[in-house]
C-alpha cells in the first residue's frame, strides 16, 4: 500500500536512480492538494507505507519538523524553491538529514548554493522555465552532481544533445519544449535512460 499526502500546493516529480523518476517526481507538481494530518500522523502511517510529502511554503510546517519527517525512511519528501523561504543552509541541513528532492523553480538561490545543497545529499529537479540558469549554468551543476532537467520551455536539439552527454536526466514537456519527434529520437538513441517524454 502507498499513500500520497499533498498538504500545500506545489508542482510534479520522483527518484530511484538517473535510469528512474524519482517517487515525488509527478504527485508533488500536483496543485490545489491539501492533508489536515499532522507530522505524528504521517510519521504514524511512514511506519506501514509509503508517504509522499510535498511542501511548498514554511508555515504550518516549518524546518524542524521537516527534519522530522526526512528521518523517516518510508516518507518521501518534495521542497519547492521558489514558494519555501528555506535559505540555502536550511537546505543543506535538510539534505543531512535526509534525502529529498528539490524543485529549483525560482531563481533565487545561485549556483554555487545549488551545487554545495547536491553535494549535501538533495536529489535536484530544475525547472527549465522558471530556475534562471543559463546553458552554461547546468553543465556546470552536472559536472558537480547530476540532476533532472524539467523542460518546460523552448530548447534546441544542440542543447538537447549537449546535456544528455553531460549527464543530465531531461524529461521533456511534449508541447512546451518545441523539440520535434526526430530531435527527441535522435537523443534518445544516444541514451534511453537519460531521455523521458512527458505531456
């Protein structure tokens, strides 16, 4: 049995290795989702399943208790960027405490922050619309540790090419990226598990 508990509002994604999406890939993209269970609830039911846990702002649920739950095993947990106010070393300490999956969907947090929060233990999912990193930004993130590119906007077949080399893992969005089928094929060729198509 698995249950998902979404208790703000967020986004879309999940994790096993760079060949899988992570759990909380696609439920924590998810909006207008909402749990009244409290962090002793969810820790009580992380004891017989598995609890994905998306949070998308500090309030109700802030940093010691998100401590909490990633010390539970069986609770899988998604941090937004842009709608937390988590300072990078809020997240790197999160990240020692347990894994979880960062969407970086704002741009306020630089690269240098990014690379040290990877390092830390965070799996990152950036999304390409709204994360304010350059080309030349996430080669540099993947040559530190590789990630999930979300693409949601427009992106070349060079540039395509170029980050299924270096390592990334990109799930393209079908009619948000304008790659056409023999882009997509051509890279996929290349490498199957590095290339995800999604609607």
């Amino acid at each position: 049995m698995k249950i998902f508990i979404f208790p703000f509002i967020l986004l879309l994604f999940a994790w096993n290795s760079l060949a899988a999406l992570p759990p909380q890939f696609s439920e924590c993209f998810v909006e207008n989702s909402s749990t009244n269970l409290s962090v002793a609830d969810l820790k009580d039911i992380a004891r017989v399943s598995k609890v994905t846990y998306c949070q998308n702002q500090v309030g109700l649920v802030g940093k010691p208790e998100t401590l909490d739950l990633l010390r539970s095993p069986n609770i899988q947990v998604g941090i937004s960027v842009s709608r937390t106010s988590y300072t990078a070393t809020d997240f790197v300490d999160l990240a020692r405490a347990g894994s979880y999956v960062l969407y970086v969907d704002g741009n306020r947090l630089p690269l240098a922050d990014l690379i040290t929060i990877a390092n830390a233990g965070a799996q990152l999912v950036v999304v390409s619309a709204s994360s304010g990193l350059s080309k030349a930004d996430l080669l540099a993130l993947a040559a530190a540790k590789p990630f999930i590119l979300n693409v949601n906007s427009l992106l070349t077949r060079i540039d395509l090419r170029d980050y299924v080399t270096a390592g990334i893992q990109v799930v393209i969005r079908a009619s948000q990226s304008g790659l056409s089928r023999a882009d997509i094929m051509e890279a996929a060729q290349a490498n199957a598990n590095m290339v995800t198509l999604m609607p």
